[in-house]
C-alpha cells in the first residue's frame, strides 16, 4: 500500500458537466437510487441503474478512481453469491442442483444474490459519483440551505476531507520508512504506521477544536460558508427529471409486487455451479492474501 494505491474516496477536480451541477440535485439522485433499488427485486432495473450511474462515473472524468474505488465489492460480491447458494434467502422448499462433497448447492438463491448486489453496486457507484464530484464545503452550504444542523454538516464536511488527509500522510509515512531501509508496501508495512498516524490524528484534532472554539463554533449565529451555492434552472431540471423517473420506477416496482423475476429468469444447474466455484474460490483466494500480506516480513 502506497500514497497512490490510497482508496480514493474524496473529490476529483474536474470541470465535467457532472462537476457544475449543485449538489442537491446530485444528493435527490443517490437517495432515490437508495430507495428505488431497495423497492424492487427487478435485476434489469437495478444492473441497469448502476450501468446508468458508472456513465455519470464516465462523463464526470472519474473513471478510474471509481473503479479503485470499487474493488471493496470484490470481497463482497463473491461471498454475497457463495452464501446464497449454500444457503438462499428465500423460503423453503429449495430445489438442490448438485452437491460439492457434503455441501448442497441450491438454484434458488442465485437470482436473490444478484439482486442484493445489484443494490449494493447501483447504490455504490452512485454515492461514489456525487462524493467525487461535489466539494465538501459546498454540500456543508446546501445541507444549511435545507435547515439542517450545522453540527451534522461540519461532521459530515470533515469526514470528507479528512479521509484524503489522513490517507496522504499514511502515504509519507510509509515513504519515510521505505527511505530507511524498511518494508514500504504490504499490510506487514502499515502496521508500523499506525502509531505515527494516530499521533498526528490526535494533534490535528486538538487543533481543531481549538481553532472551533476560537470561531464561536458553538454559538447560536447564523452560519456562513466562503462557498455560495446557487442552483440554476439546469440544476432543478435534473433535480425533477430525477423525482420522476425514480418515482415512477419505484411506484411501478411495488404496483407489481416488487417486480420479482425470479420465476422468469431461471439459471441452468451447470451456471449455478460454476458460479458458486468461482465465487467460493475468489473469496478463499482474497483471504488467503490478506493473510499472507499480514504476516509477510
């Protein structure tokens, strides 16, 4: 690990459409992309959705942080689609499709397996999207615009921007290290660059608070921000046409009892299978090397 392998969950400058748009357009669409992918059990609206969120990804010019960024649901997809082979979410009775040794393998989950990945990765993407293109300040002036409490948005502000912080000094640090003849990559060469960290985490939170205080962070005043946000006719188009498709997809969705699939698309034994082998054997693989990355000297 590396400043520059750092999970980049922070904004990317740009000047892209996406990045001129406010954000309260932007924040309309991930909680209706949240809502509607949790109405529905319809695979094609949800990989659809995320296809229709990873072109935001690509006409915002972030592409290939997000695709850094998105390979958390490695992990997550393979044993998400494991266990519900093994052991569906759905109610009994299973049909078995074959058996590994003594382990049975069940058709019947595979369809509900995508669907909670599919909800994970539309919701994902979409998140991932609006943090790296809108700045901080700008979300902690429209969430006061809204009326909410500033002690939400200033946490909510500092997460963002501490997360880009933090990650940059593990990234010194472990040059540092690397300068001094020691390990500079691996998790066995993070370990040793916690403490330093958490010092420094320390010490810029004392700063803060003092620097709050200092300010009247506390006081009842009107709150100001040397950002000002100002939506134009072009923001609250997309901030409707958002409102409506969403609307109507989730209206539609829930009208049609969630608009389950599951008894159309059927998958073959041999899929199921082949799907719970690989699955079984990318989530083995990735702890087995988080394991040897551990440990390794």
């Amino acid at each position: 690990m590396s400043m520059q392998m750092a999970l980049p969950i922070a904004m990317i400058p740009g000047n892209s459409l996406i990045h001129r748009i406010t954000p309260l357009p932007k924040m309309i669409w991930v909680v209706g992309y949240i809502v509607l992918a949790f109405s529905t059990t319809n695979i094609v609206i949800l990989y659809s959705m995320a296809l229709f969120a990873f072109l935001i990804a690509v006409i915002s010019g972030v592409t290939r942080p997000l695709l850094k960024a998105c390979v958390i649901l490695v992990p997550i997809a393979s044993s998400l689609l494991a266990l519900q082979i093994i052991a569906p979410a759905v109610e009994k009775p299973w049909t078995s499709v074959g058996h590994i040794g003594a382990l049975a393998l069940y058709g019947n989950g595979v369809y509900y397996g995508f669907v909670l990945l599919g909800r994970i990765v539309a919701s994902l993407i979409m998140a991932l999207v609006v943090v790296m293109t809108t700045h901080p300040s700008d979300l902690f002036t429209t969430f006061a615009k809204l009326k909410i409490p500033y002690t939400f948005n200033f946490m909510l502000a500092m997460t963002l921007q501490l997360i880009p912080v933090f990650q940059r000094e593990v990234g010194i640090i472990m040059s540092a290290q690397k300068s001094r003849g020691m390990k500079g990559r691996g998790f066995s060469a993070v370990l040793p660059s916690f403490v330093p960290v958490f010092v420094g985490a320390i010490e810029r939170v004392q700063q803060l608070s003092i620097s709050l205080e200092s300010r009247g962070f506390g006081s009842a005043g009107i709150k100001t921000s040397y950002r000002q946000v100002k939506s134009r006719p072009s923001d609250w188009v997309v901030a409707i046409v958002g409102v409506v498709a969403i609307a109507t997809l989730a209206t539609m969705s829930i009208m049609r009892g969630t608009w389950n699939l599951s008894t159309v698309i059927l998958f073959p034994h041999a899929f199921v299978f082949w799907l719970f082998v690989v699955a079984a054997s990318v989530f083995a693989a990735v702890i087995l090397v988080t394991v040897f990355y551990m440990f390794k000297r």
